[in-house]
C-alpha cells in the first residue's frame, strides 16, 4: 500500500510540473501596423524588415498594398519538439483570383525555443487581399487560446 501512495504522489508531482511548464504570454501583446517607409508598393513586392520593426499601436488598418499589420507576443514554456502554434487570420471574405472565397487561412508554426518574441503578422501584396472589415487574429497552442486581436481594415 505505501508504494501505491508514493507511485501516486510522483505521478501527482510531475504532472504538476508539467502543468506549469505549459506556454502562455507573458508581458503585454503589441498589436497593430507595423510601420515602414516604403510607399506605393506595386502587386507582389514586399518589404525585407527586421524582426525588431516598430508597431503603431492601433486596430484601424489601412487597405493598400504594403500594409503590414499584426501581433508580436513573448511566449514563455516553450520546449524543443512541444505542440506546434496554430496561427489562425479570419478575414471578412477575400476573393483569389480563381474565384475561391476564404473566410480563414491557418498557418502551423513550430515553436522556437531560443526566439524572445514571436510574431503573427499579414501583409497585403495582392490587391485581391485587400479587404476592408473585420480581420480576427488567433494564436492557439493545441486547442489553447492564447492570444487574439481584431482589427478594422478600411
């Protein structure tokens, strides 16, 4: 009976360690545009920038091509070969050119464990991507929330 205890008790114990080994954010989320200098991008072009590009805070987005806006977040708990991000961007409606509408693009996102932040970020290089309204940006780890942002695109 005292072995039964104690297989409990070291059972009870690494689940609770690994209970909180689990990934979370931590600190505040920036959200918004994130900003460049380029100016009147043509369809296709994109902007190379660093991963420590400047955010304007603000959920109104401006439809044009260029336009870069999204979330960069720290995740802490973070192990090698842990359950990947799904990074899920709902959109109002976007047409592709073969006529297909797409109300959500999911991305799969291994976690790197050495990264200080992570970013989920859309950017506009077609013109058929550029839709105004409600864009909704979800960061899920399994079927974990754990970070979401919407935005007004006009």
């Amino acid at each position: 009976m005292q072995y039964t205890r104690l297989s409990a008790l070291a059972a009870l114990m690494l689940f609770a360690g690994l209970a909180n080994a689990e990934v979370r954010v931590e600190g505040p989320v920036e959200y918004g545009l994130f900003e460049s200098s380029a100016q009147n991008l043509q369809p296709g072009e994109r902007v190379l920038t660093r991963s420590n590009q400047q955010i304007k805070q603000t959920d109104v987005i401006p439809a044009k091509l260029g336009t870069k806006f999204g979330m960069r977040y720290s995740l802490i708990g973070k192990q090698a070969d842990d359950t990947p991000l799904t990074l899920l961007y709902f959109t109002p409606g976007m047409l592709s050119p073969d006529g297909k509408r797409h109300d959500k693009f999911e991305v799969v996102q291994k976690l790197v464990v050495g990264a200080p932040q992570d970013v989920m970020a859309f950017e506009f290089t077609e013109y058929h991507e550029v839709v105004p309204g409600e864009w909704r940006f979800m960061v899920f780890q399994g079927d974990r929330l754990l970070a979401e942002q919407r935005f007004n695109v006009r």
